[in-house]
C-alpha cells in the first residue's frame, strides 16, 4: 500500500511514515486539531527508484563525494534530482496517491488545496531536526499536480543540504528514506511558531512567535514576527513584541503571494485570549510526549490548527560554565536566538553564492540564512542576521550546531563590514566592536536539578535505533524493555534470508553483533530484552531479494514473530549467534524475548535451538511477548516451560482480543488498550507469573499511558518499559501511585 491516512499513524511508525508524518499521526489520534491528510509513506519512494532502476545510479552517484566541495555538492545534487524527476512513476504508485486525494476531496466537500510537505524518515529525531532540509508545496490543486509535488518531495532528498547535513549527522544516504505527507491546506489569517518551554533554558515558558497570514513568512525569516512569552508557572503573559512585519504571505489564484500590510505591520497579531488557547494546546502536545515542543500552527476562521509538533532539540545543559565579557562598544542590537559568545571577522553574505567567502571562525552577516547556507554556518564562530525571530532558520539552526546566534538586527549587513573584527553575544543579543575578553566561571545551575526518583517498580524505556542508545541512556532507565531489532534489520542493504542465501550469514551475523552491542554497552550492567525478529512481510516485500516475500491479506495475522523464526530457523539461529557472541564478550545483560508466541510447543522449540547453539540460558534472561489472547490464557502452561520474563504487548493483544485492525481507520475508533476485555487478560497474566516467580513488564503503547500505568502498579507489575520521551513521566506516576499504596497500607496497620 503506497498511501496511509494520518488517523492511521502513531509516533512509532518513523521508519515508514517520516518524522513529520508520525508526529502529525500521533497528534492527530489524541485529538489534537490537525488538518486532515495522509502519507505517501517511505517504502513507496524505495519502490519507485527500484522499479525504475535508478537505486545503483543514485548510490553511484554520490560515492566519494566531497560535502566541503560546494562545487561538487551542488552538481551532484543536481543529477540526483534531474535522474529522480525524470524517471515516470509506476501506474500503480499514481493511482493509489490520486485515489487518497479524491478521497480527502470528497471527505471535505470540495477540490481542496493541499500542502504537499517531505517527510524524512531521519528527520525530528530527539537529536536531529533537520530543519529545513527537504522541501514543502503549497497551494496544490488537482490529483496530477499532487502527483508531480510527490515527486518532487522525493527528489529533495537529495538537495546539496540534505545530503550535506545527512553527512554532517553520520547517517548514511542508503538509511534514509523519504516519505511525503499531503495535508489540506490551512488557509491562514494568523501563523506561527510556539516553543512550549524556552527553547535555550528548558524553562517553563511558552515563547510564541506570530504573523499575519501563511506561516512561511516566520520559518524563512523574511519578517520580524510579534513574539510573545507567556509564563506557565504563574499563567501570565509577560512580555509582548510587536514585529515590523512588512508584508504577508497570502494565498491567491492558486499562488501564494507576498502583501505589503502598511500601517497593518505594527499592529499585534495575536489576542490574550488566541495566546491563552495556544499555550494551552501547547501544555497537551509537552505532556503527552514528555518533551518541550516546537510546535507550528495556523488560526483559520478563529480554530486553531496544529500543523507540525517535534521536540525542541536545543535546550542546554544546566549547570555548564558561565561566558562573561567586558563591556565594549556596541555595534548592533538583536534578539539573543543562541547561547554563546563569539569572536571572528565579519563576513557579510547576501545569498547562498558567497558562502565560499565564509572560512572557519567567522562572523557569518546576513540578511537571513537559507538552508543552503548551512556549510558556511557549521564553521562560523557566530551568526547574526538583520531579520528573524526565535524560531526563524538561522535560530533553529545555530542553536542546534551550538553556534552563537543574535537575530533580527534591522541593520547588521548595513553597519558591519567584510573584515571587521566582532564580539557576538547571542545570550544578550548584542554585536560589540573588536575582540572583547571572555572570562568563564563556573556557575550553580540556574534551575534546581529534579531529585532523583527511586521506584519499586521498575521504568525501563523501547527502543528501535541502536545509533540513539547512548542518548536514550541518559534518561536514567533502569533498563530496555523491548529492543526492536528489525528497524535495524529493515534499513540493511538486502533481506536478511538472501545475505544467508548469497553465502553471507558471517557477515550478517556481525552486522546484528555491533548493532546489538551499541544498545547493550550504552546500558551495562542494566538488562536489554532483545525481541527476536518480528516484522510483517509487506516490510520485507520492498528490501533487495523480497521478491518472493509471500502477498498476505493481512500481514499482521500472518508470517511473521516465532512463526517466522521457527520456519526460517537459519536465520533464528543467526540472531542468536550474534547474541552468542555478546555473552562471550561479558555482557550478560542480555535477554532473549520471543515474539507472537500462542503455545508451549513455540517456546520449547525455540529454547532447544538456543541450546543447540550454545546459549547459557542459565547466565541470562529468557521470555516471552504476551500478546496473543492464546499466550495469556495459557500463560500457566508456558510458565511451567520455564521462562524468566514476560512481557505484555498490548498493541497487538488489543487489536487481536477486540477484533480490530490498528491500521484500519474504519475501526480505528473501536481500538482501546483499556478495554475490560484487555485488562482481564493483562491482569490474569501478572497474577500468575506473580504466583509463578517471573518477572512482568510491558512495552506496548499502553505502558506510555499515565492511567493505565497506575492500575499495572496497583495489580503488581514489576516492571514498565515506556517510549524514551516519557519516562521521566511515568516514573513520577509510578512514584505517586506507589506512595498511595504505601499510604493506604499504613492507614489500615495504624487504624
């Protein structure tokens, strides 16, 4: 299937939907408003390079290139998107994308505008926003139209700054894929961007920048947007800005266009009342993932609309040292858009075409950056731009490669001239003449560090991408609940069966050995439960010799978990091996949890494999995924087997006990991981592996749901294993909960 509503998408699903996509997916599942759409997702654009047999051109194509050679980044940029552009999608492809569109048409009544906006499946990671890297249409009218935007979203992949920035972040062009979201368009009055918490301090106040009519105005920077703080602690707005907005941009004839607003410029965009609401949307999105946001919106008709939300990437770490300088003459004046000081001789820039005047710890001066701009500013000591606000390119930007930044100047490309030696301070905003003495102190953390929560149960967190392990370490896990090992095996060159039939399962089992490992060291001594391979085969049917992956009418029924393993039992024993090799290094923090388990016969075969292959299942943990209804309504049986662990999976023991498709939108509303159905089966399988000795847990959505939680503590869980963003979140609530119990018991001892 080519195409995929946004009802139909939840924040885990990245790796097909792109970050923008799954954001807007999950948002638009907890009733945030956004606009209706849906994805073309990322293995549909793998499909067209592959049927069209551009994939070994463009591979070829980008090999050996030198990213620090403008030059050369920008032929090769060119080819790539001359190759992707020309090349006709297949029939199919077109008629599943004009059929989504006709869809959404007669969904809202009416031939629709949409905006037709790249995806990327790297993009909006906790570490990597990759802003402004690929690209977005708007105002597009028509199923032909959609069509050829698609195509275009598709080649901006491969625009001379996302390679560049790909490289820059060490992913590699053959792991990124691309998928593009194609959303009704929101026809604005009011547009902006919202930081939930201080995009620089991680306090909690909403910064909210605002402009008449679309919001590509404040993200290109070609205004000076109203901004305006509101303090969430004592719900009051502190400070209002009123931008020299100039102009607007408007939809028109099937065109966006730019008006002059005249005396309109100096009027405030926003009401107490429309800030009140926004901030309040705002509190929703940062609860729900556990994680300060930058969220963009539209007011249509008075209705607010989100129409993006992605972590802010940017927030600094308390407690670092102070930079203070002595007092100089000042130059310029702007808004302070990126911590840091600065030092270097200006250099002033009109367009992307000088950014070869631009050498390593310069002062990059420009009217306002472009993402093509990007090289000149990774090697700038500081930046400082004449126009722009907090949430313009050149801030997003600087603040993420960690260079100083001061913002909306007015003037900087006028007073400051090629070779003049400066002082930037991007926390005051100031540009001081000639190189001021910087002196650092160490300074207390200026927001008191959260005490450390110590909990009963245990909160250990999901992950998919063993590149993130360390980050998501940090978050103080008390271990990985659930390591989803085919997001990795998914990205390889080929499918995993044909390196073993091309006489490569060496090679793959050294490929599963080191990703394994990044998960596992970044976590020693802290368990990691590593779930056997558990993709559906429609995920397979794209990879290089899934050729003959079986056609399934419902692959999430199908070939796939411990059905799979036991079948294709030489790639069981693989995974194994790899696992194998890790024990012998010394990490016996591992354990081995088998998916889609519905008998005692699955267990036992696959804990004889792993006999066979010389696992010492005494020296590590060995468990099972609850959910099947069949695996907790004989959970006392396979218990008996001997297991270590269980681990609930309520995504898919819902759908399967409730008889509802997670991917089907014509049920979506019948879906509920709280049912009383559900939970009889959940709290039945804690009682008896209670009972029995081994360990409980739960890695499915449902283990990120604040309420649920409090009842897995209540019934004696012993362990939950959230997504990274939320595990601060629940260990408060376990926290809670657990101090209720406690409480309640003392109570009926006292009385």
């Amino acid at each position: 299937m080519a195409v995929l509503w946004l009802s139909e998408i939840s924040k885990d699903d990245v790796s097909i939907a792109g970050g923008k996509g799954a954001n807007l997916g999950e948002l638009l599942r907890n009733e945030i408003p956004v606009p209706n759409g849906f994805v073309v997702d990322s293995r549909t654009f793998v499909e067209f390079i592959e049927k069209t047999g551009i994939k070994d051109d463009i591979i070829k194509i980008l090999e050996n290139l030198n990213v620090e050679d403008t030059e050369q980044l920008n032929e090769v940029s060119k080819k790539v998107r001359e190759i992707i552009e020309s090349a006709e999608i297949p029939e199919d492809i077109k008629k599943e994308i004009k059929k989504a569109y006709r869809q959404l048409c007669e969904e809202e009544g009416e031939e629709v505008y949409v905006a037709v906006r790249s995806s990327a499946t790297a993009e909006d990671l906790p570490d990597a926003s990759f802003a402004g890297q690929q690209e977005t249409y708007l105002n597009v009218k028509g199923e032909e139209n959609v069509v050829e935007m698609v195509k275009k979203c598709w080649s901006s992949l491969y625009t001379p700054r996302a390679i560049y920035y790909r490289i820059q972040k060490g992913f590699r062009h053959e792991d990124v894929s691309i998928a593009v979201v194609v959303q009704k368009m929101v026809n604005s009055e009011k547009s902006g961007v919202m930081f939930t918490s201080h995009p620089v301090t991680g306090e909690k106040i909403a910064v909210i920048e605002a402009v008449f009519g679309l919001g590509e105005a404040i993200v290109s920077g070609i205004v000076t947007p109203d901004t305006y703080v509101y303090d969430r602690t004592e719900r009051k707005l502190k400070e209002v800005k009123i931008g020299d907005k100039k102009l607007m941009i408007v939809r028109q004839n099937d065109k966006t266009v730019e008006i002059e607003l005249g005396n309109k410029a100096k009027e405030r965009v926003l009401s107490d009342e429309e800030i009140e609401r926004l901030v309040g949307i705002g509190e929703i999105i940062e609860e729900h993932y556990g994680h300060p946001q930058d969220v963009e919106w539209a007011i249509e008709k008075g209705k607010i609309y989100i129409v993006q939300s992605r972590p802010i990437t940017t927030i600094g770490e308390k407690g670092e040292k102070e930079e203070e300088l002595e007092e100089g003459e000042i130059l310029v004046k702007g808004l302070g858009a990126s911590p840091g000081i600065g030092v270097g001789k200006a250099k002033v820039i009109f367009s992307e075409d000088e950014i070869s005047k631009v050498e390593e710890g310069d002062i990059l001066v420009t009217t306002m950056t472009t993402p093509d701009m990007v090289p000149a500013m990774k090697k700038a000591a500081a930046i400082v731009t004449d126009e722009g606000g907090m949430t313009c390119h050149a801030a997003i930007v600087s603040r993420e490669l960690g260079v100083p930044a001061v913002v909306g100047t007015k003037n900087a490309t006028k007073v400051l001239k090629d070779g003049m030696i400066v002082t930037v301070d991007g926390d005051k905003g100031l540009v001081y003449s000639g190189a001021l003495r910087v002196e650092k102190k160490e300074v207390e953390e200026k927001v008191a560090l959260a005490p450390q929560i110590i909990t009963a149960t245990e909160v250990k967190v999901n992950i998919s991408i063993p590149d993130a392990a360390e980050k998501v370490a940090k978050t103080g896990a008390d271990g990985v609940g659930l390591f989803r090992i085919e997001h990795m095996i998914l990205g390889l060159e080929k499918h995993p069966m044909k390196y073993i039939r091309d006489g490569e399962i060496e090679e793959y089992v050294d490929v599963l050995y080191k990703e394994m490992k990044k998960v596992l060291k970044a976590f020693y001594p802290k368990p990691v439960w590593i779930r056997t391979l558990d993709a559906p085969t429609d995920e397979f049917r794209a990879m290089e010799g899934g050729e003959n992956e079986p056609i399934e009418a419902n692959p999430m029924l199908g070939f796939r978990g411990i059905r799979r393993d036991l079948v294709e039992d030489i790639h069981f024993r693989a995974e194994l091996r790899a696992i194998k090799k890790l024990i012998e290094e010394g990490y016996t923090n591992v354990g081995i949890m088998l998916p889609l388990i519905t008998s005692v016969e699955e267990v036992r075969k696959a804990k004889q494999i792993a006999l066979e292959e010389g696992l010492p299942l005494s020296k590590i943990e060995f468990g099972i995924m609850v959910e099947t209804p069949a695996a907790a309504l004989i959970i006392e049986d396979i218990v008996k087997e001997g297991i270590d662990f269980i681990s609930l999976g309520t995504n898919d023991l819902t759908q399967y006990t409730l008889a509802v498709d997670r991917n089907n939108e014509n049920v979506a509303y019948l879906y509920d991981e709280t049912h009383p159905a559900v939970m009889k089966l959940i709290e039945r399988t804690i009682k008896i592996c209670k009972e029995n000795g081994v360990k409980t847990s739960i890695c499915g959505q449902a283990g990120s749901y604040p309420h649920v939680v409090e009842k897995l503590v209540e019934i004696g869980i012993d362990s939950v294993s959230a997504n990274p963003d939320a595990v601060q979140m629940i260990r408060e609530t376990i926290a809670r909960v657990e101090k209720k119990l406690m409480l309640e018991k003392l109570r009926k001892l006292n009385f």
